[in-house]
C-alpha cells in the first residue's frame, strides 16, 4: 500500500450552497478550486473559497467564507458540511456522488422522513449523551428549515449556531431530540413549536418526551 498522500487537486467534487431560505449552488462540479461570490436574501454579498487539501494525514476541503475559514471532513465518504451563520455549504465526491446516485436518490436531495408515530428515544444512535428529557422533532418534506432554525432558537433557546445545527441534523437525519432541563418544559416549548407550526399551515412534529418512569 502507498504512503504517499492523496493528491487532492484533481479530484473532482461537487459542491452545494444554500442559504437557510433559498438554495444557491446545487451540484456545481470543481476540482483543485473553486471561489464563488453569492447574493444573500438581505443583499448582502459572500465570497466562498473552497481548496481541497490533506490536513493531519486526513482529506478535507478548507473552507473560506469572506474572511472566515472552517474545514469540511470527510469529503471522500459520502459529503461534508459547514454552516457559517445562516449560510450552508455542502461537498461531495462526484464519484461517491454519482454511485450513491445510481443506487438511490442521494440523500442531498431527499433528507429521510420517518414515520410520524417514530419514537427517537427507541433509536440509540438518536439519544444524545445523559439525555432524560426533552423535545422530539421528526423531519417532513413541507417545513421549510428557516423555521425550524428559528422556533428552536425563540422556543427551545439555543443559540442561532445550536439551532442551525440541530435543524441540519433534523434535515439529514430524519429527526433530533434536544434536552429540557423538566419535562414541565419540554411540554411548553413543544407546545409552542406545534402551534407556531399549525399556524403556519406545516406539519412539524416536534413533541415531549422522556426516559423512565
């Protein structure tokens, strides 16, 4: 087996931005780099630079968004993500891409929608660490996930980085369970979501639920 490291800049890659209310870049194909500037909703403009590079012996795309700069792992495996604040950047393997492709919709383009009655707590890999209590939220096809970054930052109180997070979660996992401090509280804030949905006409789920007695 070689040791010699991967030689990043002719690998092609497929790239994807979004902003949290409109998609941007979809499936825009590069290799070595790539460097786009792009108009928010507030008109604000973004200049994105993407390198593909080895980084502690580990594939990554750098990341470099008007002065900022993240790293997006793994990129040969199926894709990597950043956020920066309400923008979302996306980085496939084209072949990883197209092979997933072939088998099935990629699931860029479809995020899993699991049934309504699915019970998060019931599924290990969905329960954070010490969690007891909290709100469940499953994801659907129709709630777009500016509202959901913004109901879990005005009901649930996290943070506009927390929230864009666990709604990216939610998107690409199917769902995501965020702990209460009492079950008094995952009823409120669960409450709340479901109305402000309702109110809306979209049918989040997002419900309290609990470990144990």
């Amino acid at each position: 087996m070689s040791s010699e490291p991967a030689d990043l800049s002719k690998q092609r890659f497929m790239v994807f931005v979004y902003e949290i209310r409109q998609e941007i870049v979809w499936a825009e194909e590069f290799s070595g780099r790539y460097s786009k500037s792009v108009t928010m909703s507030d008109g604000s403009v973004r200049t994105i630079e993407l390198t593909p590079m080895m980084r502690d012996g580990r594939p990554v795309v750098e990341f470099n968004d008007t002065g900022g700069r993240t790293y997006i792992a793994p990129v040969r495996v199926g894709t990597g993500t950043t956020i920066n604040g309400n923008l979302m950047v996306q980085v496939a393997d084209v072949d990883d891409f197209e092979a997933a492709r072939a088998e099935r919709r990629s699931h860029l383009t479809v995020s899993p929608i699991l049934p309504p009655g699915t019970a998060l707590i019931s599924i290990p890999e969905f329960v954070p660490q010490g969690f007891t209590q909290g709100i469940e939220v499953l994801n659907d096809n129709t709630t777009p996930m500016e509202f959901v970054a913004d109901v879990l930052s005005t009901r649930a109180a996290l943070s506009p980085e927390a929230s864009n997070r666990t709604m990216l979660a939610i998107h690409t996992r199917g769902g995501a369970l965020i702990p209460t401090t009492s079950f008094e509280d995952a009823h409120r804030i669960a409450a709340q979501i479901a109305a402000d949905a309702a109110t809306q006409g979209y049918p989040l789920i997002c419900r309290a639920v609990s470990i144990g007695p």
